[in-house]
C-alpha cells in the first residue's frame, strides 16, 4: 500500500457515465479512495451500497468518496445504474492506478483498500484487507476521516 504521509498520485480515470475524473479535480477537500476487486459480485456491492446507504454522513464529514476497480467502464455504467450510486464508480481497466496506490492484487484486478487524502493531497490513511470477504464499515471509515479533521 501507498505510506501515509505521502503524496498521493494524481490521476484521471473514466466514471460510470464516461465523463473523465481526476483527484485533482477534488483539490481542497478530503477523498477517500475505495479500492474494490469487481462490479456486481456479493460483497463488493453490499460493501459499496452500505457507503451508498450512508452517503450524506460521508457528505457531513466533508469527504468524497471514489470507487475504483479494474472492471471496464461499461461494467461501471451497469453497476452504477443498477445501484444508484451518488458518488463516482471509476475504472481503472489499464490498472495504473492500482498500482501506484498498491492496490492490485496478485490476481491482477484491484484488492479491496482504502486511501484516505487530505484536503492538501497528503495520505492520511491506508489499509488493505487481508481477506477479499472482509470491509470496512461507515462508521470505521468515519472515525478515520473524523481523526484527519482534529
């Protein structure tokens, strides 16, 4: 995984509706990366339709939230249409970004991380999950963002 305190690569990826996104693009507020290993598989959608269920308490919190994976971005439009989700679903199909946040598995799609960035681009926060089966909750998340904001 990327080392806390370091600066996290900028980069630009296709969301669920085509359009180009950047990190850069959320300069000044916090991002909260959402590394996960596939599109419509069980865990992955209960892991993202929780933060979805939640979102505005990631909104208070001031935090923006970006889903990535290495499905294409016509996986992330099914995905994304199919679950109503308010924030970006991105695709990192040439697997770029989930290298240089190292967040790709030996399988070769993204494992399941998180990288917390403050509002000044620095990595507060990075964590994998050993077990594929395995997320972290809202309120988990939260409290990570919460400890950024003191």
């Amino acid at each position: 995984m990327i080392s806390e305190g370091s600066i996290a690569p900028d980069f630009s990826l296709l969301n669920q509706r085509g359009e180009t996104v950047s990190l850069s693009d959320f300069k000044g507020k916090k991002v909260l990366l959402v590394f996960y290993p596939g599109d419509n598989t069980p865990v992955c959608t209960a892991q993202l339709c929780s933060y979805r269920d939640n979102f505005s308490a990631f909104e208070q919190a001031g935090v923006q939230i970006l889903g990535i994976s290495t499905d294409s971005p016509e996986s992330k439009k099914n995905f994304a249409e199919k679950h109503q989700f308010p924030f970006p679903i991105l695709s990192d199909s040439d697997k770029q970004v989930s290298k240089k946040y190292g967040a790709l598995s030996f399988l070769g799609v993204s494992q399941r991380a998180y990288v917390l960035i403050d509002e000044d681009g620095i990595v507060r926060y990075a964590h994998s999950e050993l077990l594929p089966v395995v997320y972290r909750s809202v309120d988990e998340l939260l409290s990570k963002v919460q400890a950024v904001s003191k």
